[in-house]
C-alpha cells in the first residue's frame, strides 16, 4: 500500500489529476494468478493497461501479451515480446494486424470462418468459441453471450478448426472469454464445460486458452479447478489472459477538490472526470473513493468532473468528511481500463501516470499538452 503522504507528495510533484500505481500491489496480483493457475502460461490482455512501464515489467516477470490493434502489437513489439509470446486477436483484424502479428510470429484468435484465408501461411491459431451463456456483468462488457459479436457458435468451432488445417495451418486449440469484471465465478465454469463437451467432436487439441475476466474478489483457485479440467478433457496445456486482474487494484486516480455546489444534491467538483476514468459513465462501474483529508461534519456527495456532460460523475452517494478546495481525493480500483481509456475530448490533456517502486516515484507518462493532443491536426492556417 502506498503511504498516504506519498500521495500527496505525488499529486505535489506530477499535478493532477494523475494516475499512480503501487508496484508491490502488481506483483501481488500476478503471484495470486501463478498460485492459483499453476504452470498456466498468462498473456496480459494489454487494454486493461498499456503503459510501457508496466509491459515492461510483467515481460521481465515472464508474461506474454494479448493484443487487440496494430498499436498494441507494436507496444509488444517495444518491449521485446514475439513469437510464444504474443497472441494476436480481435474480431475484425485488419491487413496491417495480420501482417504485424505474421512478421512476429504470434499466434493468431481466429473469431470467424473467412479469416482462415486472411491469416499468414502456416500461422499458430486458436479458434474463439463464444459459449452462448448470460454471464452476470454489465451487458457491454458481457462478450459470450448468444448474439454477441465475438467468436464461432459451438457447431461452428470443429469445422474452423479443421479448415484451419486444412488451409496450412497449426490449429493449436480452443478460445473462450465470456467477458470482463464477472462477477459470478460459477460462469466460468458453465463456459468451460460448455467447450469441453466439444471433446467429442473436436479430439485432443494443444491449447485451452480461457481468457480473463475475473472479478477483483474472485476465487481464482476455483476458476483455475475448472479450466484445469476442461484442459484435461482436451489433453490441453492451458492458457489465460488476464488483465484487469493484474492492474486494477495496483492503480489509484488521485484528483483535487475544485469545490463544492448544493443544488438539491451536493455535488462535489474535482479536477478529473469522464475524460480520465470513463468506466463509471461507461458501465456504471463503481470504484472506491477515499478522502486525503482529516475533517469532521461527513455528508453524502456526488463526486462530479468538469467536463460539460451530466453524466459526468466519478461516483455516487460517497460519505467525505467537509472539503475544501484543494484537497485530494483518492479513486480506487483505477488501474485497469483507466488510463487506457482516458481521451482527449474537450482537448483536455491525458493525465500524468507515475510507479511507486521500493519507496520511490518513478513518472512512467508525462502529462499531455494541448499542443500533444492536436498534433496530427494538418493544414490549419498559424495566427
Ligand atoms: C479476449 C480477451 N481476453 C482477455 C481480456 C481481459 O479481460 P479482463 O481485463 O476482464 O481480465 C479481454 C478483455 O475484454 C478480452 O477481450
């Protein structure tokens, strides 16, 4: 855990708002997934987070990359990772990903048919099967359900797997990833037994890769017992993909009390809002806020950013002591699909990211510049 007066001795060094990470914490998660998945072999989904920092890191500690764009592969490509160690995916790649993940070596998540013939001669593939399950998240973020966009049908996946060998390939084995922050673990299970009944259809494959998508309090030991048996049924080696399980709880928003408005409900202003941290307006996600100030008189706020939109709000109904303006507020659980998502809209500059590390700050990303944020803009005229 981060010393409170580091905290604030970062928002004093690097300004707000701006997004902190506890390096211990990172570690801590990682060696949660090892205890529990054993000899697994773990590709970080990198949108959970992409900081080049942490890439770093988790390359040193052993773990391969999931990437999703040109851009991911090339942030894997920056921190040495190829080959084994890189599994392309997506639902619709485009020419340059297949290039990218060709060039490298990588193994490709087919999630349709036709790509077969899209995919590098002889490339290493896994099939995504979507299981066709109700999965207890928010429905955005829900990807194995009947009707979503990801993956073959159950009756599809034997007929890819065997076009895929067919056309020159390695079929190595199967995918599934049901979707992100489920909260009940019992759907893993209902996933996992769902692909292994295609055992009959399918034989032995090499591979069971079973995603991420755990909840931060999920119980990883029993997830683990049912991929570790549904790779069994296969006679699979099993892989897993988590992200926003090996970053979230490290990462911490740190942002200033701009003010206060009493207009029915109390509203308490900071300086970050949608811009920095979307997942509440996004998914309604809920993250834990904590007060770095010492007051009495606690009332309920809505905690508010400043951006001109209503549903601009970092939480809801939060007990605070009384603020004042200046204060530093805390928002936990932001390590994951945080930064990742902070945009540029209202030319507001992405924040400052920085990694506590043996009792030490380190900046892992300077805060952005307007000029940043409009520097591929072409052909306006300087006044
Ligand atoms: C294919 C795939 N694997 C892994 C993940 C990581 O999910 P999470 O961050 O919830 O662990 C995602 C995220 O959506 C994904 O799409």
């Amino acid at each position: 855990m981060i010393p409170r007066a580091s905290l604030h001795a970062a928002a004093d060094r690097f300004g707000t708002p701006l997004y902190v990470y506890d390096a211990a914490e990172m570690d801590a998660a990682l060696a949660r997934v090892r205890g529990a998945f054993g000899d697994a072999r773990a590709f970080y989904a990198m949108k959970a987070n992409p900081n080049l920092t942490l890439l770093s890191r988790l390359r040193v500690a052993g773990v391969g990359f999931e990437c999703v764009s040109a851009g991911e592969i090339a942030r894997a490509e920056h921190v040495g990772a190829w080959g084994d160690d890189l599994i392309v995916n997506g639902p619709a790649k485009s020419r340059e990903e297949y290039a990218a993940g060709g060039r490298l070596g990588a193994t490709f998540v087919v999630d349709r048919e036709e790509e077969v013939g899209l995919l590098p001669p002889g490339s290493r593939a896994l099939v995504r099967v979507n299981p066709a399950l109700e999965v207890s998240t928010h429905d955005h973020l829900a990807t194995g359900a009947a009707g979503s966009k990801f993956g073959v049908t159950l009756a599809q996946a034997t007929g890819v797997l065997r076009a895929l060998r067919e056309g020159g390939h390695h079929a190595l084995g199967l995918h599934v990833h049901i979707g992100s922050a489920i909260r009940d673990a019992g759907d893993f299970g209902a996933a996992f037994a769902r692909l292994a009944d295609l055992r009959a259809h399918t034989g032995e494959v090499e591979v069971l890769d079973v995603g991420g998508g755990w909840g931060l309090d999920a119980d990883l030991p029993g997830i683990a017992r049912a991929a570790r048996a549904a790779a069994d049924v296969f006679g699979a080696r099993l892989w897993v993909e988590p992200g926003r399980y090996l970053v979230a709880r490290a990462g911490t928003l740190l942002t200033r009390v701009v003010g206060t408005k009493r207009t029915g409900r109390n509203f308490l202003l900071v300086d970050a809002g949608m811009t920095e941290l979307l997942r509440p307006m996004l998914y309604g996600a809920e993250h834990p806020v904590t007060a770095l100030w010492n007051g009495e008189r606690a009332e309920v706020w809505d905690v508010a950013g400043p951006a001109c939109e209503s549903g601009d709000l970092l939480a809801r109904d939060v007990t605070l002591p009384a603020p004042t303006p200046g204060d530093l507020l805390a928002v936990g659980d932001a390590g994951a699909y945080g930064a990742a998502m902070s945009g540029t809209y209202l030319t507001r500059s992405r924040p400052a990211e920085a990694l506590w590390e043996g009792g030490e700050w380190r900046p892992i990303r300077r805060r952005e510049r307007p000029e940043d944020v409009w520097a591929a803009e072409v052909g306006a005229a300087k006044f």
